[in-house]
C-alpha cells in the first residue's frame, strides 16, 4: 500500500499525528495542551502518514545533544510514534522510521535515541537497548544509611522561578559526567519541568523544589511530590522523588539522606534510576529498595563514523567492525576504529554486528562480551571481545532521567 509521508503543516496535524498514539494512553487533544508540545517538538519534526486523505500513524523527534562518553553530540530525539488501530501491520510504521531516520541522516545528526513502549518494536529499525532503569519503593523504617554522616553542605525551597535560574545549571555538571542525558531548552524547563499542570500530578500534591549548596554554590537539586494518605488513624503517605541529581559524591549522598528523612512519609518513592545508583551502597539495607529494572534508553548509530568519532575512549587501541544495517545502507561495511576515530577500512573485520548491537555497546554500559553470549556479536579475532570493551566502558551506566 503506498502511503504519503510528510512533516505536518499545522496544529490539526499536529494533534491528528500525536493522537496516534495518545489514544492508546488515554489523552485528550485539548488546544493549549498541544500547542505546549509543538512548540517544543516543532512541526516540522513531526512526521505523519497519511491515506487516503487522513492522517493513520505519527512519530516525533526532539532536536537535543545527547551526552556520550567524553562528549556531547546533536540527537534526534524520537517520541510520540504510533499507528492508529484501522492500519497496523500495513508499514505504516515503516514509512514513518524511513522518513524519521533520513531526516535525521540530512540534518547531520549521528545518532537518533527513544524510549520505548513496546521493547519488540524498534530493534527492526536499528536500534539497540543501551541502558536500564528501575523504579524503587522504600518502606520509611528502612531509610538508614549504612555509615552516618553528618551533611556538609544547606539546604533551602526554590520557588519556581529560582529554579527555573538555579537548577539547570547544575543539571549540566550532571549531564557531562553521565552519559545518556539530553539538552533541555529553556522552554523545555519552563513547560516540562517548573510548569505542574493539575493532569500531571496523578493523585498528589504540587511539586516542591529543594537545592542543597556548599559554601554558596548550588551542587544538587530535588524535586518531589507529597501524596498524602491515611489507614486506620497511621500514614499511608508517599514522598515521590521526580529528580534528584547531584554534581559531587557528597551531594548526593547529602541529597539523598534529606529526602529520606523528610517526616510523614510511609514510603519513599522514585523511578528511572540507573542499576549503579549510589543508593545502593548508601543504604544499610539495599535490598529493601525493592528495585524493579527494566529497559530504558534505546541508541540508534545514524552515522556510524561521526558516533564512534563523537565519544572519547577509555583505552587506547584499534578494532575492525563489520556493520550490518540494512535500514540504513549508508552505514554497512567495515569500519576501523583508533586512536578515536573511525573511518571505513578494508582491513579484516575483529567484529562482526548489526547496528542495534553496536547501538547497544555505545554509550558504554552493555559490554560486546555480554551480546556475543547472547549471539548477537561474532568475535572474528581472538581477543576482539575484550579489546573492544577495554576501548568503550565507561565509570558509570548510562542514564536518562526522564522519559522524553
């Protein structure tokens, strides 16, 4: 079936696209709610296909730098992709991943990064799971921490207005030593972040900001709700952590043991917190997080040279990749990557991998070694594996704090 694919002209299609798979989520195409969202996602990144005059399926792309291991390289961002119900399994979501992807590849962009609904969907298009994420539930008599400590640094409420001035600076020393954290716009934190709509507070109160500084300096931030609650004259309550993120190891730790003494609360809640959080080897009692992990970032290699050439190393060395992508021809072929830089060779391939598997390596916290155990990377050199993980680990796990 052929199919017309286009960015959208207007607010119309703009809300017919996003509906595609706001449907499915319950949403309600109010006016100045859509109008919120186009201005940070733009029409022209908005890609819709249409048939037979009427827009069936929709996916979106934010224009942001997403943090990789030593640097920082322009992302397309994708969001809001779906289909609606009358024409699935017809390619309209292929039609949709073509046009997304060669507009990113036109506009220069290396790499294309999501979220996604569905883990089965998007690994067709080239995309590998790069990072997990959980979600934690700690009962109030377990908030111990493990060594005491006395904080070093104050902590003062922001109205929102300072945090608007105060906090995204220091989201920025974060996001530079966190690989898999993306750019905010000043109108991203005016309307994602500091505006709090009745709609996104699910049951709890209105968001309160904290920041912690040492010696005048703002070194971490927190954001959280109250949702009050009473059972049989005790508190039910939930503290729910939004975002906490800190710049040093002591602010965190400091951050964190705030949050987790604040009064009222039966439970301490938060999610998207990456497999390596400090709280793990802050608590006396880790185990009662109650972790739950899941997917979370999913990287797709637009331009295979310019990612590789875009991210800093851990070790020196060389190794040989042979790219399978078949989605993105572009890319297929060997690719020699040292002294950090990649160019195509000729050279006998060390690997051989599809894209998604190098998607996944990428920012450095999903090893070769662990995807050739699942099949998913041949070693074609002895020592490849090994060689190939020494060059891209990174200090920490990638880490995207919120779902774009």
């Amino acid at each position: 079936m052929a199919f017309e694919v286009r960015p959208v002209k207007d607010l119309d299609e703009f809300t017919q696209s996003v509906l595609a798979i706001g449907q499915y989520f319950g949403m309600t195409p109010v006016e100045e709610r859509m109008q919120r969202f186009a201005d940070l996602i733009s029409f022209e990144r908005m890609h819709a296909t249409w048939s037979d005059g009427s827009i069936v399926g929709g996916a979106g792309a934010f224009t942001f730098e997403l943090s990789v291991p030593g640097g920082d390289l322009p992302t397309a961002g994708v969001s809001v992709v779906g289909v609606y119900p009358t024409h699935r399994r017809r390619g309209v979501l292929r039609s949709l991943m073509r046009a997304q992807l060669d507009d990113a590849h036109e506009r220069g962009e290396p790499l294309a990064a999501l979220w996604a609904s569905e883990e089965t969907i998007y690994g067709r298009f080239g995309y590998g799971l790069a990072s997990f994420c959980g979600e934690i539930a700690l009962a109030h008599e377990h908030t111990d921490f493990a060594q005491p400590f006395a904080p070093e640094g104050t902590f003062r409420f922001l109205e929102p207005d300072d945090a608007l001035e105060l906090v995204p600076p220091v989201y920025e020393r974060v996001r530079a030593q966190w690989p898999g954290m993306f750019s905010r716009s000043r109108l991203w934190w005016e309307q994602r972040e500091v505006k709090d709509p009745e709609e996104r507070r699910e049951g709890a109160g209105p968001k309160r900001w904290i920041a912690y500084e040492r010696d005048g300096e703002p070194e971490a931030y927190a954001v959280y709700r109250h949702k009050p609650g009473w059972d049989q004259g005790s508190t039910i309550a939930e503290l729910r952590v939004v975002e906490a993120l800190a710049a040093t190891p002591s602010a965190e730790r400091d951050l964190w043991g705030y949050l987790l003494a604040i009064d009222w609360k039966a439970t301490v809640t938060a999610s998207l917190l990456p497999p390596d959080h400090a709280l793990f080897f802050l608590l006396a009692k880790p185990r009662r997080l109650r972790y739950r992990m899941g997917d979370a970032l999913w990287v797709r290699l637009v331009d295979v040279g310019a990612a590789l050439s875009g991210r800093t190393y851990s070790a020196e060395g060389s190794v040989v990749f042979d790219v399978r992508d078949e989605f993105c021809p572009w890319n297929e072929g060997r690719w020699k990557l040292e002294g950090g830089t990649a160019a195509r060779t000729d050279a006998d391939a060390d690997l051989a991998l599809p894209v998604q598997s190098l998607g996944a390596a990428y920012l450095g916290g999903i090893p070769f070694a662990a995807l050739a155990r699942a099949g998913r990377v041949e070693e074609l050199q002895d020592g490849a594996l090994r060689r190939a993980d020494a060059m891209f680990r990174w200090d920490r796990h990638p880490w995207c704090p919120e779902i774009f």
